[in-house]
C-alpha cells in the first residue's frame, strides 16, 4: 500500500514565499517606523526644554539632604546649539568667577586663581543631584539612541516609554528612561542609569510655563534613588535669545566673558 502525502503545488509554494517575505518586510518597516518615533519623540522634546538657537537662562538649585544645611546655588547658562556651553556660577560669592565651557562633549573648568583649565566629566557630581552635563549638555536626541518600550497613561495622559542608550561611554549616563507626553511632546519623567545598570536618580519636569518665548518646564526635580531624602530642584528662570557668536565658545574668550559679568 503507497501512502500520497500532499504535495504543494508550486503556485502554493510560491503564494507562501510572497506571504512570508510581506510579513517580514511589514515588521521591518514597523520596526524602522517606531526607531523614527522615537528618535522624533527624543528631538521634540528637547526642543521643549531648550531653545534650538542661543539663549541665556538663570538657574537656581536648592540641594536638601536629612540633617544637613540647605544648599542653594546660581549659576548663568550661555547656549548655543546643545553643543555649545557655558556655566558660570553666581552664588555663592565665593564661588564667583568660576565658569565651565563646554564644546562638543570636552568640558573644562576655569578658576580665577589657576592659570590653566581643568578637563571635567560630564558625568562628576557638580552640586547635590546635578551632574556637570545636567547643566552643560541636555543634549538627548545627540547623546543617546533612542527606542519605545511601551506606552503608559499617567494622571489621564498618554505617555510614551523611552530607552535611551548612550551613544558612547562620554556622556552623562549610560542610559535614561524617559516619559513623554504623546500630545505635546512634553518631558514628563526620566530615571537615570549607571554602566551597571543601577538606578542612579530620577528626574520630574514641572510647572510648565511660558519661558523663552513658549511652554517649558521651569522645575526639575532630582531624587537620589540610593540615598533617600536627597533632593535637588532646579528652578529656570529669565531665558532670553542671545546672539552667541563661536568665539564665545573658545579658552580664550572665558577671562574675558567673566571680567564682563
């Protein structure tokens, strides 16, 4: 006794080989449609935080810890594409004339007693919770490759989830969860990471208001996830357009920039 088992035609075959190639390419381009998402979603909502062209803002920090005096601190950002930095510290007064000067991802220090500028990491502590690139590069969308992980509705508002892994080992962190607002592109949240995958700090974005000519979060929050009770917040304030020319941007131009403020 034979047994006939069933034999595709060759029209079946070929019909399953176009069926399977069309799922593959419909989940290749949903794969590259969302990598898009995200990396639109990252660059959006820096552009909410800060201006694109140069700008001035004041920045106050308060750093609270259990049982130790408040810290309060000013310092003046110069900005002028993200890429382009200048911190210069104005309380307290004994820190005056102190100022860093970041081009790129190379950030270095300059103090009015040393003669020559110190090279910093973006990642070292500058005060409380706040990192040195905290303050001298919010550059996400340029620092960190971005994916959706998921989507969450938070207080009514749907929010996407965002892995942000760190394009290399110079940036601030090694990667950040990040919360944004699917209506406006509004940062909500963000958690920050260590090389070792240990949650460092986390980060809220408040009291949206009118900044720099559109709606910007004027409060950062930042909690240490190791140390409970240690806060930093961040309060923004007179963000105006500035003509930032290159040369402002360079060693040589920073004595001169603190004689003038």
């Amino acid at each position: 006794m034979s047994l006939n088992f069933y034999r595709p035609s060759s029209r079946a075959r070929c019909f399953g080989l176009l069926l399977a190639a069309a799922t593959l390419c419909s989940s290749g381009f949903a794969r590259a449609d969302d990598a898009e998402t995200a990396r639109t979603v990252v660059a959006k909502a820096d552009e909410v935080r800060f201006p694109n062209d140069g700008f001035q803002v004041v920045i106050d920090i308060n750093s609270s810890s259990p049982g130790e005096q408040l810290d309060q601190r000013k310092y003046r950002i110069l900005s002028k594409g993200n890429e382009n930095t200048i911190v210069q510290i104005l309380e307290p007064e004994s820190d005056r004339g102190q100022a860093m000067l970041m081009r790129g991802r190379d950030l270095w220090v300059f103090m009015p007693n040393i003669s020559q500028p110190v090279r910093l990491s973006l990642a070292q502590r500058l005060t409380g919770q706040v990192a040195n690139g905290d303050l001298a590069r919010a550059n996400f969308s340029g620092d960190y490759e971005p994916k959706i992980l998921r989507t969450e509705t938070i207080d009514g508002e749907k929010m996407y989830v965002l892995e942000l892994a760190a394009v290399d080992r110079g940036v601030t962190y090694a990667k950040v969860l990040y919360w944004v607002r699917q209506s406006n592109n509004w940062p909500h949240k963000a958690e920050f990471y260590s090389l070792s995958d240990r949650l460092l700090k986390v980060c809220r974005y408040e009291k949206f208001q009118n900044l720099g000519g559109r709606i910007r979060p004027t409060q950062l929050v930042m909690e240490d996830a190791l140390k409970k009770g240690d806060v930093s917040i961040l309060r923004y304030s007179q963000m105006t357009a500035k003509d930032l020319p290159d040369r402002v941007f360079t060693k040589q131009y920073m004595d001169k920039l603190n004689r003038v403020n």
